[in-house]
C-alpha cells in the first residue's frame, strides 16, 4: 500500500471514521481493563495504586463519551 492509499478503500469506512470508531473502542476497553487493576489493588490495600487507576479509568471514560459525542454528531449527518 502506498502512502497516498487509505485504508477506508479496503475496509469501506474512512479512515477518520474508523479512527474514531477505533478511539471509542480503545477507551472503554481501557476502561473495563482498568476496573480489574482497580480491584487487585484494592485486595492489595494499595490506596495509591486504587487512586491512579480510579483516576486514569475516569479519563477513559471520558474520552470515551468525547469520541462517541462526536461519532453520534457525524453519523447524523
């Protein structure tokens, strides 16, 4: 593939499209990902462990909320 080619011929979705799709995706995985490390820390009684996790869990989400926001916007138009 050459670098003028997009991978939206291939799989039928633009690229910008499917990045976002991707980013969505990526973000909620992460998130789910991070409610396991969140409760072996917890077992562990590692507050400070629990308190990054919490915190980069909520970033995910929102990032999440961000990319679906504007999936929902463009998918609209």
């Amino acid at each position: 593939m050459t670098n003028s080619a997009q991978s939206g011929d291939i799989t039928g979705t633009r690229d910008k499209d499917y990045n976002l799709i991707w980013y969505v995706e990526s973000c909620l995985n992460n998130a789910l990902r991070l409610e396991t490390y969140i409760q072996d820390a917890e077992r562990e009684k590692d507050t400070e462990l629990v308190e990054l996790f919490r915190k980069a869990q909520a970033d995910s989400r929102k990032g999440a909320e961000m990319g679906k926001r504007l999936l929902r916007t463009r998918l609209n138009d």
